[in-house]
C-alpha cells in the first residue's frame, strides 16, 4: 500500500516509543505573526488550541487519575498523532520538530521562515507573545483554522480564560 505524500513525510515524526497520554476530542490551529527574534524578520507562528483534554501523564497505579481540562493551548509538543502530524504540516510547515539549545528539549517549535531559527514555546506562548492575548481584540486577531478529527499527543497544556473565547468563534 503507498503512502500519501503528506502519510510519507509524517511517518517518521512519530516515535512508538514516545507514549501519546494527551487526548483531545479535537483541535484548532491557531495562527498569527511574531517578530523572529534572531533576523528581526515576522514570521508566522502557530499553536495547537484544545476544546478539552485528558492527560493520562504520570497515571501508574489504579488509584491515579488523569488531569482532566477545558480549553487550552499545547506546547512543547514532544510527539503527535500522524493526522494531526499531517494537517499541521500541510497548513503551518514553519510548526515542526526542533531542538531547542534553551529548553534542552526536541519539541513541535515554529521556526522562523526567513532564517530558520526556533521560536521558542516560552516567547510565542509567553505574556509578550502572539497566543497570550489580552483583549477580545487580541483573540479577534488570531486566525483560526479548524483541525481534522480528534487529537492524540505528548504534551503539556496551558489553560487561561482568553481561550474559552476561541471556543465561541468556533461555534
């Protein structure tokens, strides 16, 4: 059987060894342009926006419970399903796996499309970046591109009351 395009360049994202404990009944990608902070150039960076989440990290025994969530926003994406894998290549191939020398971790990190640096999780989630918005203003600004089905990953969520608003733009 031949693999997709998309399928092919995909495939070797995802590590069997890397348990996917994250689970969201669907996404969002959120997107918007930052100032690269290498070049000075903007760039286009995107996030991973949930409606709600389970995460089974750290459930080892039968008495541990998963953390159960709202709205949020994913970062350092260490492994994806491959249709979310896919999807977000082929809208947002800026979003892919880097290493990153200050987080000394390999993650799912925007790159610069001009000079090809890392646009770390901490400055584009941060309070002075693009997806910490302050105002209605400031979420009315991102552009919201809807994901493909449910999600499965290794990652960490960030929840804040801006995102319950991108559940309303959604609806």
């Amino acid at each position: 059987m031949a693999l997709s395009f998309l399928e092919s360049r995909c495939i070797h994202r995802y590590d069997p060894m890397t348990p996917l404990t994250f689970s969201a009944p669907g996404y969002a990608l959120l997107q918007a342009t930052m100032q690269c902070w290498k070049c000075a150039k903007a760039t286009p960076v995107t996030t991973v926006w949930v409606p709600s989440f389970v995460d089974n990290e750290g459930v080892e025994e039968p008495d541990d419970e998963p953390e159960i969530g709202g709205t949020a926003i994913l970062g350092y994406i260490k492994a994806l399903d491959s249709g979310t894998a896919a999807h977000i290549q082929a809208v947002a191939p800026w979003l892919k796996p880097g290493r990153s020398k200050t987080a000394s971790a390999t993650y799912w990190a925007n790159h610069c499309e001009v000079c090809g640096a890392i646009q770390g999780d901490h400055s584009v989630r941060g309070v002075d970046g693009p997806f910490f918005p302050q105002d209605q203003a400031g979420v009315d600004a991102l552009q919201v591109i809807a994901g493909c089905g449910p999600l499965s990953a290794q990652a960490s969520a960030s929840q804040s009351g801006w995102m319950d608003l991108v559940a309303k733009r959604l609806a």
